[in-house]
C-alpha cells in the first residue's frame, strides 16, 4: 500500500504536451546554436572585423557552454530541474535579444555569452524527462529532444543566410529567439514541477570563473598577437604568463576542491587520460576546419576562393552537419562492432588524411564540400566510441563524471581550435589590402592535418601500455 508521504514525493508524470514543448525548445536552441556558421564571413564583413575577432563570435558561446555544462546538472539537483532550465533559458532568451540588437562586436560577443547557457539546457531536459516518465518512455522522450534539437542545427544552417541576405543578420538570432520565448513559456506552463534533491557537494564557483576566464585570455590572446602587426615580445611574453597564471590557479583549485568541476584525477589514469588527449587534438583540427571551409568559400571568386554568400554557404555546409549528426548513433555501433581502438585509429586516419589533402585540393567547391562530410563524420564517429568506451571503463559512480569531462573537452577543443585556425589566416594576410593570402588557408589545412595525425600517437602509446 503506498503510504501517503509517497504519494507526495512521487513524480508527477509528463505529459505528451510537455514533451512537445521541451522538442520545440530544443529545436529553436539547436537553430540559435548553428546560425553563426555559414553568416560568419558575412558577420566580419558587417562588422568589420577581423577573422580573428569574427571566430571568437562561436568561440564565446562554446567556452560559457563548456563551464555550463558541468554546473546545471548540480544547480538542477539542488534547487529543482525544472527551475534551473527557466532560469537558463531567461539568460539564453536575454543572450538572442541582445545578439539581434547588438551595434558592434563587444555587444554581439556579450550576447554570445550568454546564450552559452543554452548548452546546459539538454542535460537538464534529460533530467526532467527520466524523473518524470518510465525508462522505456524516458528513451523515446530523449531520442525525440536530441533528434529535434540536430535537426534545429541543420533548420539553422539552412535559414541563417537568406534570413541574413534578406532581411539583416540581426534577424538570424531575433526568429530563434522568440522561439525559444515560447516555447519556455509553454514549458513552465505545461512541465510538472520535480522536488529539489539534498546535496551534500557544493558548486565549484572559483573553478568555473578561472576555467572561463582562462579559455577567454587565451583566445583573445590569440586574436591580439596575430591582427594588425602584432604586439611587441614583451606583451607577448607577458599575455602567456597571464594565461598561464590563470591555468595553473585552476589546476590547483580543481586539485584541492571537494566537489571539482572537473575530477582532473581522470586525466592522470592509463584507461581514461589519452581518452581526452586524443578527443582534444581531434576536436582541435575539427575546430579548424570548421573555421577555414567557410572563409574559403566566401573568399574572391577572382583570386583562389568562390565568392559564396551566407545563403550558398549554408547549403555547402549542410551535407557536412548530416554527416555530423549521423556519426553519433554510427560511432556507439561501430565501437561494438569493431571495438572502439579500431574507431578512434579510422577517424583519426581519415580526418588528417582529408585535412593534408586540402592544403592542394581546394579548387572546386565540391572537394570543400566532401572535406567537410569527411571530417565532420570521421571526428563524431571517433569522439563517439571514445565517449562509450569510457562509460564502460570507469566505475558507474564516475560515469557520469568522465564522460562530462570528455563532452568538455570536445567543445574546448572545437573553440580553440577555431580560434587558432583564424589566427593562421589574420597571421597571413595582406598587410597592404587586410585580404587573407591562400598560403595561410594551405598553412591551417597542414596544421589542422598534423594535429589529427598526432593524435595517432596517443593510440600508439596507450596500445605499447596495453601489452606491458
């Protein structure tokens, strides 16, 4: 018989309206994440900026997602599921409003930030989704929100520049955004409300900020040193010294912190640490390359580039975020099929193998668009039978724990990696005309290429570790 304090505590189930609500939402924040993509070369012409300046417009969202990520799980225990996604969701909403308000680059760059938020918003719709309804029906519940908010990536990479070429791009990041309003409203509205849950491990605040603030040095770091001439050696040296001051305080803090943001004793074991050294150097040349495709299609049809606006852009890059989205269930299969080694070595073949063959093969649109399948498949297919493997390495208390890490450490890479290829291309520019020569693209192609195939390394070592 159930007594009647169950019956307070027990979860009040979910219905399909919910459900629907948390899908559009989904589907509106997964448009707002990807517009930035195809209008970037368009963003930079508008703004008059830099490459530099232009990447950290994608970068900024990904850096406040990766410090997010870790932390709304724990405010979701602690103050309700369902309150944390409001409350995410109102800085989000804030973030799209100032985007498509924004003046000037600062602006813009301040409303990136807090969309960041958004990046948050999935594990705690997965929370909301498992607390209110039975395994069987969770599973079905999550598929549709993931499948919904993929698909708003591709609607964004679609929609984001005729919505540009056509009205303004204010507007890319205006229509997501009274989406998102919506379907918040509707989320408050119709999802149940879930009890808060007593925890005992506090927020990690001082590594969250030093982890930001140390993503953001070194990015903006990189921006400096590589427009305009420069700075002199002695503001480089002391730029370095204040990113590596602000990493070192992190590493110490995460070391001696109780609940850490993130368990860095992770990274020092055999069966998980190379786990997130080769998902790092992968993600980086992916975050290359998804930087220089772009930038090369834009560039002058009469020198070595196409000349494409954001809207042929868009329909460029679309092929590759199938492929991208299609990696995530293939690379789960593939890993208990063939085992996740054979995977990694795979992907990590065929992303240094697409990136060098770039760096002479960049004639013709279609070799930039098979590149990007390319890439975008074998980096999801790889970083995906890694994150399975380490579910089942590690302890199931630390499942949890370890691939969080990992998913931080794709979005990491991906952001400094996107940083550092459009440092490549300000370092190669004119200093006459400010126009990018083609040599800096081949430059980031055979960077982004070495970067891939070091990764191999890792695989190497860890096989050498195996055997002894």
């Amino acid at each position: 018989m159930t007594s009647a304090y169950e019956a307070v505590v027990s979860p009040v189930r979910m219905g399909r309206a919910s459900i629907g609500a948390l899908g559009v939402l989904a589907l509106a924040l997964g448009a707002l994440q990807s517009v930035v993509e195809p209008a970037l070369p368009l963003l930079q012409s508008e703004l008059g900026v830099s490459s530099g300046e232009g990447a950290l417009i994608g970068n900024t969202l990904l850096v406040t997602g990766a410090v997010v990520t870790p932390v709304a799980g724990k405010l979701g225990d602690r103050h309700g599921g369902k309150r944390v996604l409001m409350w995410l969701m109102t800085v989000v909403s804030a973030g799209g409003l100032l985007a498509a308000l924004a003046p000037n680059l600062p602006v813009l760059l301040l409303g990136q930030v807090l969309q960041g938020a958004m990046v948050g918003a999935l594990p705690l719709s997965f929370i909301l989704v498992r607390k209110h309804l039975s395994a069987a029906e969770s599973q079905v519940a999550i598929g549709l929100v993931v499948a919904l908010f993929t698909g708003g990536g591709m609607v964004g990479t679609l929609f984001a520049g005729p919505v540009a070429e056509g009205l303004s791009w204010h507007w890319m990041f205006a229509l997501p955004t009274v989406v998102i309003i919506a379907a918040t409203l509707a989320v408050t509205r119709l999802m149940p409300h879930d009890p808060p849950v007593r925890s005992d491990n506090g927020i990690d605040w001082p590594g969250a900020v030093l982890l930001s603030a140390t993503l953001l040095a070194f990015m903006l770091g990189l921006v400096t040193v590589t427009r305009d001439g420069g700075l002199p050696p002695f503001a480089v040296g002391a730029l370095a010294v204040a990113v590596a001051a602000l990493a070192t305080g992190w590493v110490v803090v995460e070391r001696r912190s109780a609940a850490p943001m993130v368990d860095l004793r992770l990274l020092t074991r055999p069966a998980t640490g190379p786990a997130f050294v080769f998902t790092f150097l992968v993600t980086i040349s992916s975050g290359m390359v998804l930087l220089l495709l772009p930038q090369l299609f834009a560039a002058p049809a009469d020198t070595y580039g196409f000349g494409a606006g954001a809207t042929d852009i868009g329909l460029f890059l679309l092929p590759g975020a199938v492929a991208g989205a299609a990696s995530d269930s293939v690379g789960g299969i593939a890993a208990r099929r063939f085992g996740p080694r054979a995977v990694v070595v795979v992907g990590a073949v065929v992303m240094a193998a697409t990136t060098l063959a770039l760096a002479s093969l960049h004639t013709a649109q279609w070799h930039l668009v098979l590149a990007k399948v390319l890439t975008a498949f074998a980096a999801g297919v790889a970083t995906t039978a890694l994150l399975a493997r380490t579910a089942t390495t590690v302890g199931t208390e630390e499942t949890g724990i370890a691939t969080g890490l990992l998913v931080v450490t794709r979005v990491i890479g991906v952001a400094l990696g996107a940083q550092a290829g459009a440092a490549i291309l300000d370092a190669g520019a004119d200093p006459a005309t400010g126009a990018t020569n083609e040599s800096a693209f081949v430059t980031g192609f055979v960077v982004a290429g070495l970067v891939a195939a070091s990764s191999l390394l890792v695989v190497r070592v860890t096989k050498k570790e195996a055997r002894a």
